[in-house]
C-alpha cells in the first residue's frame, strides 16, 4: 500500500471519529460548589496584595480558592471588577439587647459586617444573677421590647440562636454588669465573699464560652472598682485564653495614667489586652494622643499582648450622667437626680460639671443631645446645649442639669470632641483594629434610633471611602486586614477573618470605587452604599446591596 492511500485512510477514518465523537452528549460536570464568587480581586485580610481568583463555597466553608469553573457551581455570584474579602468583625458593639429586637442587623451587615463583639465597656446582657436580676437597673444599656428570659452566658447564647440572627456574635461580659449584681451600685470594696461570688462568675462565663471580660471604667461601678480588683478577674480570663477589653478610666485629663492602669492590668495578670476606642477627648487633651499609643507600643514591646480598636469620627457617643461625679451618681439615677433637686448638692455638682465639660468635650455647643426618655423634651434630640440653653432662657450648664433631672438620667448626647488628626494617627496605627461601637438597628421599626450616631450606619464603609480612597491614610490592604484577621487574631477565632480553605465562607463583595458611607450626623440612619454581596456562614445575607431576609448567623463560643 502507497503512503498516499495510508494518508487517504487516516484521514477519513479520523473524520468519521470526529464526527462520532460529535454525535455523543456532552458530559455534564456534576456541581461541586454551592456557592462560587467569580472573577473578583481577593483581599485575604492578611494585608498582603490582591490578586485574582474565584472562591468556591461548600455548606458553611470555603473550599477553594483559585480558578474555578462556573459549572462547578450551583450559583455563581459575578464579582468581576469588584474585590472579595473575609467578612468584616466588629470587634467593638453594643448589640447586645438590640440584635434581638432587630435580628437581621441591617445597619450591619449592610456595610459587610458578618460578626459582632458585643458585651463591651463593662455592660453586658449576661449573666443576670443576683441585685441585676431581682432589681434590673436603669443605668443598663436595655431595650424594653425584648424579654430578658436568660440568666447566664449559655442560655443567652441560646437566646440569640432562637431569634435566627442574620450577623454572628461572639460575647464579652461586663465587669460593670457583674459588679451590679454582686453589690448594686455602691462606691465600697467587696468584701471576701463578695469577691469569691464575683470570681465565681466570670469563671463560669468563661466556661460557657465568653471571649473575655471588658471594663467601663469611667461608668459606675466601674469607677468605683480598685485595680487589683480587675486583676484577679483577668487572671481567670488569662487562665481560659481570654481578652480584656477596656473602655479606660479616662479618656481626657488622665488619660496616658488611665492607659498605663489598663496595661498594668495585662502585665500582672497575663491577659491579653485591648484599650477601647483609642481617644483623646477635648481640644485641650488631644497632644495626648501620640503619647498615648507610645504606652502601647512599649508595653507590647515589653510583652505586653496589647492591641486597641478605634472607630472613623472625631465624636463619641454617651451619656449625660457622664459629666457627673462619683458621690452623685452612688447608687444609680434615682438617687442623683434626688441629688439634683437638693440646692447645696446642686450647687457642688454644677462647678464640677462646669469643669468637666471644660476639659470634654471643650463647651456646651459639642454637646448635641441625641436622645431623651420622655415626650416632653423630645423637641431639644438634635439641638446642643448651648442651643437648648438659649432657647430656655438658661445657663448651658443648667440646661444639662435640666434635662438629667426631668428625663431621670436617661440623656444621650454626642459629643464632638477629637481632633481630626489624631483619628487619623490612630486609625494608621499597626496596632489598632476598626470597632463601631454601635449597634445592629433598622431604619424603621423597635431598632429604629433617630437621633443615633452614624457609626453604626458607616463605620466600616466610611473607612473604606474616606481614609483610603480619598485620604489615603491606609491603603485598602491594610484597611481589611484591620478590619478581619486583626479582630479574628484577637479574639481566638481561627477559621474566620481570612479568605482560605477551610475557613468560614464570612464574605464581602464591594467596589472598591464607589463604596460610601451614606450615614451623617443629621441623617445617620442611612445604609452605606457599594456593598454589593454579603455572606454569612456561606448564605447570601446581602445580594445586589439589599438585605435577603437570611438569618444564618450563630452565637459563637470561644474555641476551648
């Protein structure tokens, strides 16, 4: 046989295969993945750089990163010319009571928020035991729209799983709560069996699956509780693995000795610690500031495990009764406001608010009331005090006064007190992660907060916007990494905060061009913008910038 007629052969018989070939179905590849995010830039919240790859989503896990193809996919959520990154853990809230009353957290995961701290600055809503339990307490952080049907760390727990949370939650306890229990408010050291009862409970918090402790020191009782007391908790909560969180006893003109106590806190006890957003109130107390952060760099570089968390504003939010004094406030709003109403005790406690207000936040025109008990004020919620004083035809000092007196102690305000280059300091710091310290709450409804701070609106938006795409006081890696696996390092949490196999699918997809906070002061509840996707768990909390109505989020225990 010829070459050629071989050639001719091969040929047409390749054809025919060909064509053979073409007549059989195309094989389907079976689905592997549940969820695939396709195309997008990854941020892994290491801080390293970005780079381009698909992430494949299985159950509740993410189980691969690379190039996936969309047949592998039972969905798949286009991220292209958008970045990826974990889901972002506010390591500083007050959602305590308010995710129960507002389960789908939109003011939250709106903004790619997938897991809250709460249970900071000494309050927490659990345990409720003792004086807490049997007398409740007006100077709580509380929401009288939920039923308090727990008594400890546990069953609280349970409590936020039975609402279907749509954000998860990791729990703090507050030495202010416990300390309540134990002795109400009293301004007096414990006595022995006080102190083993007290003890008692943050060894059980701890062994239910509380992620530390936290302090309100400028709060009562807090401000009434001697160092050495805190010690011997945080040695318990050392013990278990535990964090110390610590709004610090002063936050103005002592505040580099109310930092140095919280670091001495950690040096004997060998928790691992945490200064609550890191500030300097008032214009007189902002060249603090660097000094400040010194102290934490050199007790870290001293072994110190210490990190601190800040939110994007130079206001805080609080309450009125914070300009009050320590023998006003013993024994809790209705004994100061009785305090109030005597013409000697009033007189005291006006110099001193006078002095108070001088130093933080600087005058009465920073002092802008946010929210007030009854009807009868509600006219002054957005106005200051220098504004409400003229209008009453009043000093300033006597218009707060007023208003403790007629609302009983239940006055918030914001306080526009930090300087604007100091946030900006603390914010680039490598030590200190992004806390909101606010709350989940919706627009409308029982979590609606009118008068609010936008922080719990923005936080995590405005930083992205603001101080890296306008500011470029972080570069976007950095910005995430403060924002995931910072808070995931620090609270022990091992499979979240990190975009890698085996980690929890905690996802945000955002563009990185046009994510805003859209919060202000004069309108703070409005959702931020750019946040395209959320994930929690592995289930779509946020599609295409809107809430889904999903509810995946757990109450998470500290890993043991």
């Amino acid at each position: 046989m010829s070459r050629n007629v071989s050639r001719r052969r091969f040929l047409v018989e390749s054809s025919r295969a060909a064509v053979g070939l073409a007549l059989i179905p195309r094989m389907q590849i079976a689905p592997t993945f549940d969820v695939v995010i396709r195309g997008g830039v990854i941020l892994d919240g290491t801080g390293g750089p970005a780079w381009q790859a698909d992430v494949g989503v299985r159950g509740d896990t993410i189980a691969d990163v690379g190039a996936i193809p969309k047949e592998a996919a039972r969905r798949v959520i286009d991220a292209t010319g958008l970045h990826v990154c974990p889901g972002f853990i506010d390591i500083h809230t007050h959602s305590d009571r308010s995710v129960l009353s507002c389960p789908t957290a939109d003011s939250r995961v709106r903004q790619g928020v997938t897991t809250e701290v709460t249970g900071n600055c000494g309050s927490s809503a659990a345990p409720r035991f003792g004086l807490e339990l049997t007398n409740g307490s007006k100077d709580a952080d509380d929401d009288a729209s939920v039923k308090a049907d727990w008594t400890d760390v546990a069953s609280y727990a349970e409590r936020l799983e039975k609402a279907r949370i749509s954000v998860n939650h990791a729990i703090l306890v507050g030495q202010g709560t416990l300390r309540r229990s134990v002795v109400g408010l009293a301004d007096r050291p414990l006595t022995p069996d006080e102190t083993k009862q007290l003890l008692r409970a943050v060894e059980e918090a701890m062994d239910q699956g509380a992620f530390g402790l936290s302090t309100g020191l400028e709060y009562t009782p807090g401000r009434w509780t001697p160092t050495d007391e805190i010690v011997e908790m945080a040695r318990i909560v050392a013990r278990s693995g535990g964090l110390y969180a610590s709004h610090v006893r002063n936050e103005e003109a002592t505040l580099l000795e109310a930092i140095h106590e919280a670091l001495e806190i950690g040096r004997r006890s060998g928790v691992r610690v945490q200064v609550s957003h890191v500030k300097a109130a008032g214009r007189r107390n902002w060249p603090k500031q660097r000094p400040a952060l010194g102290l934490i760099e050199a007790a870290r570089a001293a072994g110190v495990d210490v990190r601190g968390d800040v939110y994007p504003y130079t206001a805080y939010a609080t309450g009125l009764s914070i300009f009050l004094d320590d023998a006003t406030l013993e024994g809790g709003a209705d004994h100061y406001v009785k305090r109030l109403k005597d013409p000697e005790n009033r007189a005291r406690i006006r110099a001193l608010v006078i002095a108070r207000v001088a130093s933080d936040p600087g005058d009465y025109d920073l002092v802008v009331i946010s929210d007030v008990k009854t009807e009868r004020n509600q006219g002054v919620v957005g106005k200051n005090l220098a504004e409400i004083a003229a209008a009453w035809k009043i000093e300033p000092v006597d218009a707060l006064l007023r208003l403790l007196e007629e609302e009983e102690g239940s006055v918030s305000f914001i306080g526009h007190a930090m300087s604007p280059e100091n946030v900006d300091t603390v914010l680039a710091h490598p030590l200190v992660m992004i806390g909101s310290d606010g709350s989940s709450r919706a627009p409308k409804g029982g979590a609606a907060d009118k008068g609010s701070h936008p922080r719990s609106y923005g936080t995590f938006a405005r930083v992205l916007a603001r101080y890296v795409r306008e500011r470029h006081v972080l570069d976007l890696s950095t910005a995430v990494k403060k924002m995931t696996s910072l808070p995931a390092d620090q609270l022990g949490l091992a499979d979240r905060g990190r975009i890698a196999r085996g980690h929890k699918a905690d996802l945000v997809v955002f563009d990185a061009e046009m994510v805003k906070d859209e919060a202000t002061f004069d309108d703070p509840c409005r959702f931020a913008s750019g946040i395209s996707h959320v994930l929690v768990n592995g289930v779509s909390v946020v599609e295409n910038g809107a809430h889904t109505g999903a509810r995946p989020g757990r109450a998470l225990r500290r890993p043991t």
